[in-house]
C-alpha cells in the first residue's frame, strides 16, 4: 500500500517545528495538512507518521498526530522503535 496525498505532504514537511520558533505560517500549513488527513488511517500511514513529531507538542498539533496514529489497525501492537528517541513515540 502507498501513502495518501495527503500524508505524503505531510511527512515531506518534516518534524513539526518547536513551539519557541514556529511561525504562524508554520503552524497554519500543519494544521491545515493535518486537517486533509481523514482518519482511520493504514499501518503504513501510522509509521510515516512517527517521522512528523517534533521535539514538543508544537502547540497540541502533536497530539492530533498522536491521535490519527491511534486509528490505525495495528497502532497498539506495531514497532515504533526506530522512532523510540522521541518521546511522543
């Protein structure tokens, strides 16, 4: 399976930027490509993912990732540990 458009975006975009150096642009181009994911989401779309947290929670929009995570079918019982340096993972 590939990704969706969408979650291709944004994984391209790259980790979510600190809240102590986002700008509002930032913020707006995340939130508005979060806000084109529609939920539930594949195992594949999951671990893609797990490469958009940031080091905080970039103003609650790492928990809505967080959350599409969670709709998964395998959220609670995949490896994330490629990722496990992060705490959001």
């Amino acid at each position: 399976m590939t990704l969706r458009k969408q979650m291709e975006d944004l994984v391209a975009a790259g980790p979510l930027p600190r809240e102590d150096s986002a700008t509002p642009d930032d913020l707006e181009g995340r939130e508005s490509l979060l806000g084109q994911i529609v939920a539930p989401i594949s195992d594949e779309e999951a671990k893609a993912l797990l490469s958009v947290f940031g080091p905080d929670g970039c103003f609650g929009l790492a928990w809505t990732v967080l959350h599409l995570i969670e709709t998964a079918p395998s959220a609670l019982t995949a490896d994330y540990s490629q990722f496990s340096e992060n705490e959001w993972v």
